[in-house]
C-alpha cells in the first residue's frame, strides 16, 4: 500500500511539474508572439521597385482643371512582403503647375493622403500620411533618371528627400481598357525627412548666405554636377528648409529634378536671364564667395564619393546602355573640372563675376 501511494505521489507530481513547464512555455512563446517587431521594412528602406495600383474615378481626377484642389477618393493597392495583397482607401488630389498642364506633361503630379487609421498600419506605409507621387511627363525612362537623381544626393549627405520608384497601373472604374503601367516616383514627405535628421521643417523667406555654409556648397556643388539651374533659396524654388530649432541656422534642401542636365528631359530650358544655350551646360548658382579655399572640402568629399556615384549609373539595369554612356560622359566633364584648380575655381567664382549671370535669382512657380 505504502509503495502505491509513494507510486501516485510521483504520478501526481510528475503531471503538476508537466503542466507547469507547458504553460510557462506558453507564456514565454506568447510573449515572443506580442514583443517581437515587425519585420516589414520601411517604404524607402528597399530600392526594389514597388508595384501600385490606382483604382476610382481616375479621368475625373487627371483631368480635374479646378483650382481648389480637390481631393478624390481611390483605393491604393500594392503587395506586402509576404505577397498578400493590401487595399488602402486614399484621397488623392493633383499638384504641382508646370507638370500639371497638359501642354506639358502626358500626366499630372498626384498628392496621396492616407487615412489616420486602416490597415496600411500594418503596411510598408506604415509610416506615411502624405506622399508625393512623380508621374511620367513625357516618357517615364525620365522618371527613371530623375529618380537616379535623388539617389545621386542621398549619397552625399542625409540632409535629403528619400525616393522609392514604383510601377503605376491606373485602374479606372469608368473605363474598362486597361492601361500600361509606367514608372513614377514616390516621395519622402517633408516632416518626415526632417524628422529623420532631427530637425523640423520651415517657411521662412530668406537669403542663401543665411543657411548653413557647408551644407549650402555641398547643394550648389550637386546641382552643378548635375546641371540643374531651376532652384533659388530666396523664392525655395524646389527647395526645402530644415532646422534644428526655430533660432538655429537653417538647411536648403533640394528637390525636382526634371530640368537638370543630366536628366535631360526635352521640355527643359534654362531660364532666359540665365543667358545658356541648354540645360546640358553647367552654371555654378551659388553666392559669390572672395576665399575659394572653403571648395576644397566640398571637392575632397564629392571625390571620395566618386566610384558610388558612377556605379549608380553602370549597375542601374533599368536604363539603357546609350544613357549610361552619355551620362557617364557628363560625369567625367564634372570631375575633370573639379579636380583641375583653375578650372574650378573659374567656375565657381562666377557669382562674383558683376556682368555674368551668376546672380539671377530664379523664382520659378510656387509648387506643393
């Protein structure tokens, strides 16, 4: 009898220590299940193109001529990396001026506007409330490039606009022919660039010599590389300012592209006071600075980056052979100037230069 009950005392015990170790093996599973963070990346933290769909009312939407801005319902679709498909409910309204004319550009530049709440929480746009997105102008092998562009500045410094490229179906609801996709470009919002490098983003009319030196030659240098003419900081032409706090010294930010050299799109012209033959020649924009000696870090950093930048180009296989070539083209004129004293010095001295043109602000047209 003894040894049945010291039997049963052992069965007993045996199941309330099995038990115990079941549940305190639930619990710890279970507390991996809720802790562990989501493995979906960011919107701008893959440069895979993204394939999105537009599906509403969109020829109301393209062909909208008002100028009030309003805003269409369309339903976004797109995959999640686990290739489930996620439909999002968005507003979306046309910007922009020049691109927005059809004379111009084949399709208007979009805002999209996501809702505070849905299931794009649990999306790659996760962290989005409003993007812009790029639609091709004319011909979207030009989106293409104007995207390489945004990747050539994110190379140089962080202070920059995030760009992720996407292949575009339009999706009508009023018209059953399907349309092919085309690439455009989706950009990052203003706040959260700024966010991102610790700072807020302003309005705040002021002169280029007010912005911070180094990151303003860094940008006057960049948008002489790439041949881009069509910006002012005192109008924020396609420039953004950020700062750390209201009363510190502010950072131009650049952005839109498609008039740049080496993008080369065929409705770019240079502005007419600017006193250029074609977009394709480089004209330094900055101020006029008496001691040339601060160019020599901004010249040392763009060499060092010299082998990224043109493998951005040779390693692109979405554009063809021809362009890489020629841009490769562009890019050698670039370095040989930088790296020849005389010659960039002339160029870069050119703001100081009383009957050139190297003061000419361009106002250009307020975009959003």
């Amino acid at each position: 009898m003894r040894i049945n009950l010291i039997s049963l005392f052992g069965i007993v015990l045996s199941s309330l220590l099995f038990l115990f170790f079941i549940q305190v093996d639930n619990q710890t599973n279970l507390s991996l299940v809720i802790s562990q963070p989501s493995s979906e990346k960011g919107l701008f933290d893959s440069d895979e193109v993204m394939n999105i769909t537009l599906k509403g009312n969109l020829r109301d939407l393209l062909n909208d001529n008002t100028t009030t801005n309003k805003k269409f319902p369309v339903t976004l679709s797109c995959f999640n990396e686990d290739s489930s498909e996620i439909k999002i409910p968005v507003q979306i309204r046309l910007r922009g001026h020049f691109r927005r004319m059809k004379e111009n550009c084949s399709y208007p530049p979009l805002l999209i506007e996501f809702p505070k709440e849905g299931v794009h929480l649990n999306s790659v746009f996760k962290e989005q409330r409003k993007l812009k997105l790029v639609m091709p102008c004319q011909g979207d092998e030009y989106v293409i490039r104007e995207w390489l562009v945004y990747k050539l500045y994110n190379l140089i410094t962080p202070q920059s606009f995030r760009a992720r490229l996407v292949k575009v179906k339009l999706d009508d609801s009023n018209n059953k022919k399907s349309t092919t996709p085309f690439y455009g470009i989706l950009l990052e919002e203003e706040m959260q660039m700024a966010k991102r490098n610790n700072a807020i983003a302003i309005v705040k009319k002021i002169q280029p010599q007010q912005t911070q030196v180094t990151e303003f030659l860094t940008l006057s240098v960049f948008q002489y590389l790439i041949g881009n003419t069509d910006w002012s900081v005192q109008y924020q032409q396609n420039i953004k300012l950020i700062t750390k706090d209201p009363m510190a010294i502010p950072v131009a930010i650049p952005y839109d592209f498609d008039h740049a050299g080496i993008v080369n799109t065929p409705y770019a012209n240079p502005a007419e006071e600017l006193l250029m033959k074609s977009i394709r020649e480089r004209r330094y924009r900055g101020y006029c600075i008496k001691d040339l000696a601060v160019f020599e870090k901004i010249i040392s950093k763009y060499n060092l980056l010299k082998n990224d930048i043109y493998k951005l180009y040779t390693s692109c296989i979405i554009i063809n052979a021809k362009y890489i070539k020629i841009t490769t083209q562009y890019l050698d004129e670039f370095y040989t100037t930088i790296n020849n004293p005389k010659a960039w010095q002339k160029e870069f001295s050119y703001p100081c230069d009383k009957n050139g043109t190297g003061n000419v602000v361009i106002k250009g047209l307020k975009e959003d």
